[in-house]
C-alpha cells in the first residue's frame, strides 16, 4: 500500500511539472533595455507587427516588434 502511495504521489508530480512547463515564461528585451517577463509564449502578428504578450498578473500587453531586442524561454 505504501509503495502504491508512492507512485501515485510521483506520477502526480510529474504530471504538475509537465504542465507547468507547457506555460513557459518568456523574457522580451527591448531595444531601451528594460527586460519585461512574460506568462505563456508571446504571439507576433505579422499583419500589424505588434508583439502580444500576458504578463505575471494575467494583463495583456502589446509592443511594436521593432522595439523588441529579443524574446527568449526561462
């Protein structure tokens, strides 16, 4: 019974962490600098050229791409 408790308690674990990493965090460097983090993979809008992006407080942003140094993955 123990070792069943065990692997239940595992199996759990890894499937938190395996979701957890599917909503990556992001860090966008500007071209002014400032480092800004970023909940979940920003999308880029090839129409308008604007960078969307959700921060750690679940409030959507915009930039415009040619502000944008780099995006990488933590």
């Amino acid at each position: 019974m123990l070792i069943k408790k065990a692997a239940v308690t595992l199996m759990l674990m890894a499937a938190a962490s395996t979701l957890s990493a599917c909503a990556g965090r992001y860090i966008i460097s500007t071209n002014d600098g400032h480092m800004i983090n970023a909940k979940g993979k920003p999308v880029i809008d090839k129409e308008t050229g604007m960078i969307s992006y959700e921060d750690a407080s679940g409030n959507m942003h915009q930039l415009q791409k040619h502000d944008v140094k780099e995006i990488v993955e933590e």
